[in-house]
C-alpha cells in the first residue's frame, strides 16, 4: 500500500476522535504485515491521565486482533502542531516494530516520512528475554 492510501485512512479516522478537552483530534492507520489496516483515534476522558493516543489505539486493537506484525503506521491531525508521536507511543510501537520502520506524519495536504528508530533511539527491549 502507497503511504499516500494509508495516510487517507488516517484522515477518515480523525473524526471518530473522542477530544473534548485538548480539542486536538487524531486519526491513525496501522499497516499489517498481511495487507489489512487497523485504525486509531485518541480517546480522552474526564480524568485527563487516562487519554488513549490514537497510535495507542490502533496498536492495541491489532493486537486484540491478532496481529502483531506490521508494516507502517500514518498518524494524521487537521491542525497544528503535527502529531508526532508522544513518548509512550514510541515505546509501544517498540515493543512490535524495528527501528526502520516507517511513521507517516501529516496535518494537511503534505506528509513527513521519519522512522521509529529516528523517533526512539536506543530503544529499552527485552526482546531477547522472550520465550
Ligand atoms: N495525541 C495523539 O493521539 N497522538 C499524537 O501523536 C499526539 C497527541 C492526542 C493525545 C491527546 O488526546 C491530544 O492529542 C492532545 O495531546
């Protein structure tokens, strides 16, 4: 898939953001390794801590799902600033994706292209500990 096609999937999803608080709405697209595409958006609450990034969202729904390879993610936001990803978001997308992988950034017509290990360097992993 074109980073064009799954950054068009972020931007359908922005709307589906729960963000009465920041007012700052977020659509993401997570690309798997077989072809299919699971969607993010951020939800907040009340309790403002308690706010689920949109990366956040698509990773744990693919994973629900099943899936845990994947391919690219496009975050998209329809004002500025753009949405890089927070800092626990990083390390979540860590936890299943290399350090080349793709991000895809966009807050309008254009996009940026970065790469996890750009975004998180010398990533905490205990990937070696698994069994
Ligand atoms: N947010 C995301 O969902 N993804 C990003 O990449 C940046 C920030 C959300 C969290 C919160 O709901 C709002 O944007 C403002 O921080």
């Amino acid at each position: 898939m074109e980073p064009e096609q799954l950054i068009q999937i972020a931007r359908e999803t922005i709307g589906h953001a729960h963000a009465p608080y920041s007012n700052y709405k977020v659509g993401a697209a997570l690309l798997c390794a077989d072809g299919t595409v699971f969607t993010g958006c951020n939800v907040e609450n009340a309790s403002y801590g308690l706010t689920n990034c949109a990366e956040r969202t698509a990773v744990f729904s693919a994973v629900a799902a099943g899936k845990t390879e994947f391919t690219a993610i496009a975050v998209a936001a329809s004002k500025e600033p753009a949405p890089f990803p927070c800092g626990a978001c990083r390390q979540v997308l860590a936890e299943f994706c290399p350090p080349g992988f793709p991000v895809y950034i966009s807050n309008g017509g254009s996009f940026e292209r970065v790469t996890l290990g750009g975004l998180l360097p010398n990533r905490f992993d205990l990937r070696d500990k698994r069994e």
